[in-house]
C-alpha cells in the first residue's frame, strides 16, 4: 500500500512539472502568427518563420511538446529580432 501511494505521489508530481510545457505550446504558436503580419520581414524570412511556426504545429499535434515550444521560440526570435 505504501508503494501504491508513493507512485502516485510521484506520478502526480510528475505531472505538474510537465503540465507548463504542455500550456505554454498553443499560446506560443498562436502568437507567432498574429505577429507575423504585423512584422516588417523580408520574403526569406518570412518563410523561415511560417515554416517553423508550422513545424512547431506538427510537434504539437503529435504530442512533442518540448520540441513544439523550442520551435515556436525559434519563431519568435525571428520575429522580435526584426
């Protein structure tokens, strides 16, 4: 019994360190594309940008959210650094 809520413990700890990962991938993706627009960019890196916005929306609809917030900051870098 002491084993069952030990793992549970765990497990739930577990998931609360990895639930911020899993909230921050949408919001990033959604606000690379409401900038982008708005962002003066040349065609290149305009392109770059919408390619990885939609790479960071495949990682997402997969499942791999880690990667997924990697690649939409990779986008908004782009987009801020303009």
């Amino acid at each position: 019994m002491k084993r069952v809520s030990f793992l549970l413990g765990v497990g739930s700890l577990l998931v609360l360190f990895v639930q911020p990962v899993w909230a921050r991938c949408a919001p990033l993706i959604k606000e690379g594309r409401e900038l982008l627009p708005k962002a003066k960019l040349a065609k290149a890196d305009e392109g770059k940008v919408k390619a990885l916005l939609d790479e960071a929306q495949k990682f997402l609809d997969a499942g791999d959210h880690t990667n997924g917030v990697k690649t939409a900051n990779e986008a908004l870098d782009l987009l801020r650094k303009k």
